[in-house]
C-alpha cells in the first residue's frame, strides 16, 4: 500500500492550527476584524504554521467580534487568512 504524501502533508498543516484564549499584560494585540487593539482583556490568539514557508504566525481576534474559537478559525478561513483543507490541495497539486 502506498502512501500518499499529500495528504500527510495536508494533515501536517491542519494539525498544526491552534487557537486558545489568552490575556496579554504587556503589549496590545490588535483584532483581526474590528482593528481595535487589547490589552489585559480576553481575546482569542490563532497559531498556525504558515504555507510554504513552515514558520509560525499569529492572529489575534476579540471576544466581541467572536463567540468562540470556532467562530474565530472560520471567519479567518472563509476571509483568505488561513488556509483550508481545498486550498492546501490545491496548492500541493500544481
């Protein structure tokens, strides 16, 4: 049986998307969406490893723009700021 690299490939850069809370004491985030920038409130931090460059990048979303997490990683997706599943196989196909 062979094994497709793609799709571990794919895999690789999906697993690696990681979204937690957090409140930043020292310097001011600024949200993706509404632009305002936060400091020592709760806002949402995306990690990812970015395509093809493998290195890491953040993006940070507040609470009142996003409900949750979920809501947070789909609003980024759906605006070309994180990849998705289609986009990675189509970029690893050409």
């Amino acid at each position: 049986m062979k094994r497709d690299s793609r799709k571990v490939e794919i895999q690789k850069y999906l697993k690696s998307i990681r979204v937690k809370k957090i409140k930043p004491i020292f310097f001011w985030e600024e949200c993706k969406k509404c632009g305002l920038e936060f400091r020592r409130e709760n806002i949402y931090e995306c990690i990812y490893t970015s395509f093809p460059f493998e290195r890491t990048s953040h993006f940070y979303g507040c609470t009142n723009c996003f409900r949750g997490e979920e809501h947070f990683v789909k609003w980024l997706q759906d605006n070309d700021f994180l990849y998705t599943e289609e986009k990675l196989q189509k970029w690893l196909k050409s």
